[in-house]
C-alpha cells in the first residue's frame, strides 16, 4: 500500500502488522512542509507504522544532497551519529 505520511497509522490500525505500506512525500526533518501536499518526516512515518519510506525530491532538490541524506538517517536512527 501506498500511503501519504498522514495516512499511515490508520492504514496500519486497519491492515494490522504484516502489511507492507510505502510512505512518499517526506520532509527533511526541521524543512519546510510546503514542498509536499501531505507531508511528514521519516520518522514520523516509520513511527506511524510505514514499513519504507521515500525520500527523493527532499535529497535530490537541496543544495548538499549528501548532507541531506545524512539529515534522513540521523532521523530514522536518532542513536546513530551519521557519518
């Protein structure tokens, strides 16, 4: 399932733990949510239940894309010092 970040708890509450749910639209966390309709950070996503989620146009649009990245991780692994 393909699912909007504010989509994915319901979804999750609804389709229970095995099912796979994919989560587009997500911000760098502290950015601007304008750049997305229904946006989130990753995670929130992943803390609302999505299984993956994807970041593209919040990398690939910034001005240091590998900094970034690093931004993405840190949030999806807050004990973890990117790198």
């Amino acid at each position: 399932m393909i699912a909007s970040p504010r989509e994915v708890a319901p979804l999750r509450a609804l389709l229970g733990s095995d099912a796979v749910i994919v989560t587009p639209g997500v911000t760098l966390p502290g950015a601007s949510p304008a750049e997305h309709a229904r946006p989130g950070t990753p995670l929130a996503a992943v803390t609302d239940g999505a299984s993956h989620v994807v970041v593209g146009r919040s990398i690939t649009r910034a001005p240091d894309p590998l900094s970034a990245l690093r931004r993405v991780r840190a949030d999806l692994s807050p004990t973890t010092t990117p790198r």
